[in-house]
C-alpha cells in the first residue's frame, strides 16, 4: 500500500499492488465478457466491508511499487470550530474544536515548516528509522461550509506526523501559542509536550503521485535511501 496510516484515518486515494500470475488475471472475467478489471472491480464488491470500496485496477507498469514509487503523499485534515458542534452528516470525518481559530495565523504557521528539515519534534520515534522529511506543502483554508481544511503533502511521513503538525496548528489558532512557535518546536529537534496529536478520523489519504513509467525503478531506489539533512 501507498500509505500505512494511524488507526482510525480515512483514505479516498489509496493505492496498493499485488503480485498476480497473468493466467489468473486473465481467468478473472469467467464466463462473462467483462474485461480483467471490471470483472475484478465486481467480485471484490461483493466481499469488502461496507466503507471499504476499490474503485480501480490495471496491470502496473515495470517496476512500479505502491510504496517505494510514490513522489508524494497529499492528506486533507478537517476541523470545525462551530460551537455547534460538527455536523452530524459530517462526524466521521471532522475534528471538532472547541474555541474559535484564526485560519490565517494557522496557515501562515503550517508554511513555516515546509522544506527538507528534522521532523523529530512532530514524530513518534522508531529506532534505526530517519525523522528527516520533506514537507512539500503544509496550509490551512476555510472551505465553503465554515470547515478548516489542512493541506499536507510530502514524499513520505513518519508515524503521527501529520497528526503532530495539526495539533501545533491549533494552538496558534485558538491562540494559545505564537505563530512562531512550530518553526521553533521544529528547531529544537525533540518531542515538546506542548504539540498534542489530535484525533485520526480528521485525517483522509486524498492523493498519492507517481512518476512517470520510465523513473519508477528511479525513484525506488531514491525513495529506499535513507533521508539525511545536506
């Protein structure tokens, strides 16, 4: 899979492989007239879970894993600050905060944080693992029904990052703490008790982007490499 995200996070753009022999996969219509990947499309219908639907699937070109292949990772984080409450059509999906937030100081804190740097402050850590990470985008807006919507992407994300950044985020908001204040939790390099991982059902897996066929081995092998700062 593209992305081994938290327990409880959603994903509408999920991407997986799997290593099928070309005699099945071209058993899979039977006796119908369906092509391979409608015909797959339809059996696994019939067997996933109820919120579990594949909406698409193809040989894959030479070379191409979910994984490793990926250039980068685009995650949605939704939060309400109504003091209605989130609405009920929507509590799946959203985080709702209590106090009121100022969206342009959290995004103007999210953009502070983009680039190739240490992440050790926004991530649990795993021993022998690297926390350097590139941020390629981290912004917050309103959308047109009153919700914050984050925008992260980065090539890859360490366990509880995004969840991390998205708690900084709300102590600018609900002004509890500078703007500054991520860039200088970023710098010091250490987990800061002060940066609360929020809830993961907030989180969806919206977008995962290849390259194209002929730098898949490429990227692999750039992707398998172990991330150090310059």
């Amino acid at each position: 899979m593209a992305g081994r995200t938290d327990a409880g996070v959603h994903a509408s753009g999920q991407v997986a492989h799997v290593d099928v022999p070309e005699a099945l996969w071209r058993a899979l219509p039977g006796r119908s007239d369906a092509p391979p990947p409608v015909a797959l499309l339809r059996r696994l219908a019939g067997v996933l879970a109820p919120d579990v639907r594949v909406h698409g699937a193809a040989p894959a070109p030479a070379g191409f894993d979910a994984r490793f292949g990926a250039l980068r990772r685009r995650y949605a984080y939704r939060v309400s600050d109504d003091p209605a409450g989130v609405p009920p059509l929507r509590r799946f999906d959203v985080l709702h905060h209590r106090r009121p937030l100022d969206v342009q100081a959290m995004d103007l804190a999210a953009r502070s944080l983009v680039g190739l740097r240490e992440f050790a402050a926004f991530c649990r850590p795993r021993e022998g693992a690297t926390t350097v990470r590139t941020l390629l985008a981290y912004s917050w807006r309103r959308d047109d029904d009153g919700l914050l919507v984050a925008d992260v992407q980065a090539d890859a994300f360490c366990h509880s990052m995004v969840r991390a950044l998205v708690g900084a985020a709300l102590a600018v908001g609900d002004g509890r703490r500078d703007v500054d204040w991520p860039r200088l939790v970023q710098d010091g390099g250490v987990r800061d008790p002060g940066v609360v991982v929020v809830g993961p059902h907030g989180l969806t897996l919206e977008e995962v982007v290849y390259p194209a066929d002929a730098d898949l081995a490429a990227r692999v092998e750039q992707s398998r490499a172990v991330r150090t700062l310059p």
